[in-house]
C-alpha cells in the first residue's frame, strides 16, 4: 500500500479524535468543571493532525514538480 493512503487514513482518524477532544471540551465548560488537561486534550491529536494535512497539502504541488 502506498504510504500516501497510510496518511490519508492516519489523518481521516486524527480528525475524528480532535472532534471526540473538542465534544469534551464542550462537555466540560458546560458542567464547569476547572480541569486545565482538558483543555489540552485537543491539542494531542490537532499536532500531528496538522502534520498529515500540511503533507497531503503539499503533495499534488511535489508530484507535479517531479512529473
């Protein structure tokens, strides 16, 4: 399997843990309860989250330049 599709599917599964993060976020400031980790919890998966996308971002541009 190419690994273009190994990070299409990684970043597919990261964007629906940054959208379980971000529901508990919201969860949280709804109950009020003063727990910082929960803030960061999205910030886990949004970092490589923002790594695949930049990659497959970039991607056409790089193989059109080596075409």
């Amino acid at each position: 399997m190419s690994t273009h599709i190994w990070i299409r599917q990684i970043h597919r599964w990261l964007s629906m843990a940054f959208t379980l993060a971000v529901i508990a976020n919201i969860i949280a400031m709804a109950m009020q309860v003063q727990a910082l980790w929960i803030g960061f919890l999205a910030l886990v998966p949004l970092i490589p989250w923002l790594a695949t996308g930049l990659y497959l971002f970039a991607l056409p541009y790089v193989s059109r330049s080596n075409a």
